[in-house]
C-alpha cells in the first residue's frame, strides 16, 4: 500500500494528463454520438412522414386493413376468372373452312363446310351446299370430336383441320 501512495505522489501530473486525455477522448465520442443521434432521429422523421406525434401502431393497424381488404378483391377476382374460364372453354375458338362442288356439273367451288369448335372440340359443322335451284344449309353437331350423324369427307376434313388447331 505504502508503495501505491509512493507512486502516486511521484506521478500525479501523469495521472492527471491521462486523466485529461481520456476525458478529452470521451468528449470528443460523446460529439460523434450526438451527431450521429440528430442523423438517425432526422433520418427517422424523414421516414415517418416528418410527423413528430406518429404512431406506429396506427399505421400498421390501417395497413392490416388495407391488406385485408386486396385480399378480398383479390378472392373475388379469382372467382370472376374461374367463371370466366368456364365461358372461355365453351366460347368457339377453332375454325375452318373446306370448300367443294356438291354436284359434278357446277364449277367454282360454291359449297362449303364450316366447322366451329370449342376447347373440347365440341360444336358444329355447317354445310352449305350450293345448286342450281338454291343453296341448302345443313348442321351437324360435335360433341368431344365426334359426330352422332355420319360424316362427308369434306366435313370429315373441315372437322380435323378444326381439330388440329
């Protein structure tokens, strides 16, 4: 003990030059802080609006909300396309077109098969054959490609390019 109290008469200005260092060091880190807090809290204003009495809570409360209610359009909206996926399926979207002479004795290729079909291949086939006395139109219905009634090669072949596409 006795040599502790010798030390520190002997060395009193030293202690407390490091005494004053360290303070001056302290000093200097609580500036660096400071201005780093005013950059932070500025930062944190900028980012809530500038609104010094903003509460949190209340925005998350109005954004759980806000989500709830995408949610809700968006539900609905995967209903409207299912339901629109259901008229799609049945709305013709294959078409084609063979032309021919229903009767030896007339050129030009005036008769025609029309076949319009849906997703699933189902529809109609229009014949159309073409005469001296007139025209006659004649409907086949198709069901999953495949018709009840027998088929013309000219319909046979309208119904396949159709089915192809």
């Amino acid at each position: 003990m006795e040599m502790l109290n010798y030390y520190i008469s002997n060395n009193v200005e030293l202690i407390v030059t490091v005494l004053c260092g360290i303070t001056l060091l302290m000093l200097i880190l609580l500036i660096i802080n400071s201005i780093r807090i005013k950059k932070w809290k500025n930062k944190y204003y900028q980012f809530m609006n500038s609104k010094e009495d903003f509460n949190i809570e209340d925005v998350l409360q109005k954004n759980i909300k806000d989500i709830d209610g995408l949610k809700d359009i968006l539900h609905k909206q995967k209903l409207d396309i299912r339901e629109m996926e259901k008229h799609v399926r049945q709305s013709i979207e294959k078409v084609a077109v063979v032309k021919y002479n229903a009767f030896d004795n007339m050129g030009g290729q005036l008769s025609f098969v029309l076949a319009l079909l849906n997703q699933t291949d189902s529809g109609i086939l229009l014949n159309g054959m073409h005469s001296r006395e007139g025209c006659y139109m004649y409907v086949k219905e198709i069901k999953d490609g495949k018709s009840e009634k027998v088929l013309s090669e000219e319909e046979k072949s309208a119904l396949e390019k159709a089915m192809k596409q």
